[in-house]
C-alpha cells in the first residue's frame, strides 16, 4: 500500500474557530503544497455540509473529512491535532455534534480507494490506545510510526 503519511503534512496546535474556519485553513495550506485544486476549499465545505465526517468513539470523537477525488492533485492523510476542539457533525446520523480535537483530512485521487481507506482508518482509530497515543504525542516521526505500523 501507498505511503499515505508523511511527516510534512501532521500538524499541532492547529488553530482554528470552527469546522468552516479549519477545512478553509487547511485547504489553503494544501493548495500551497500543490495537494489539492483550486475548488477543494468550496468543495470540502459543501460535502461536509451534506455528508458529516464526524465519529464517535465513546470516550473521544475525531473527524475525518474529505472530498471529490478531482479536486486531489496528489495523494495524502494529513494528520491535525487542533489547539482547541470544533464541531463537526456526527457521520451515521448527523444529528449529533460532536467536539473533535484530531482530524484526518483523505486526500485521494481515485473514489473507489476513498471508501476502502476511509474503512481502514476508522478500524485503527477505534483502536483507543492508537488514538491515545496520537492525542499524547507532539512527535511526528512517533505519529509516523503509530499509523505506519498499524495502518
């Protein structure tokens, strides 16, 4: 399997007021890394708006948003810990808002690898010593090797 991770693309204490503000931010941020096109901003928004990417764990909840692979220039799982939690909507029934502090943003070119990825990250985040262990470290390459190891 491709090298989804990379160290270059996990961010901490990511600031920002709510759901809108940081897929505007890091879409911004993807777009100066040439990951991601012009339209993903609007396009990441929309879907979320339709498509809640939030998920509850019990004890934590983290999002996992992503988008149309044709606003994807290159591949990637970028790997956020926010600063303080925002609100996104619960995936199953979007009825639920729920506070995550880490996100995971699918940047991936071909839909029907988005669903078969998407699966394999929930099945390891569900895992809570994986998220502990993302959540309590402010060490990338120890993030790479977490996810690497396990994804």
């Amino acid at each position: 399997m491709k090298d989804y991770f990379k160290e270059e693309n996990i961010f901490f204490d990511f600031e920002a007021n709510d759901r809108n503000d940081f897929l505007s931010k890091i879409g911004e941020i993807l777009f100066e890394k040439k990951y991601v096109n012009k339209g993903f901003v609007n396009s990441i928004i929309e879907r979320e708006e339709n498509y809640p990417t939030g998920l509850d764990f019990g004890e934590y909840k983290i999002a996992i948003p992503h988008t149309n692979p044709e606003f994807v220039s290159k591949e990637g799982i970028i790997v956020v810990k926010l600063e303080k939690p925002v609100i996104f909507r619960d995936m199953g029934l979007n009825e639920n808002d729920l506070e995550v502090s880490v996100i995971f943003v699918l940047l991936i070119q071909k839909g029907e690898e988005q669903v078969n990825l998407l699966t394999k990250l929930m099945s390891l985040l569900e895992q809570k010593e994986v998220y502990n262990s993302i959540k309590n470290t402010s060490d990338k390459k120890e993030i790479l090797q977490i996810l690497s190891k396990n994804f």
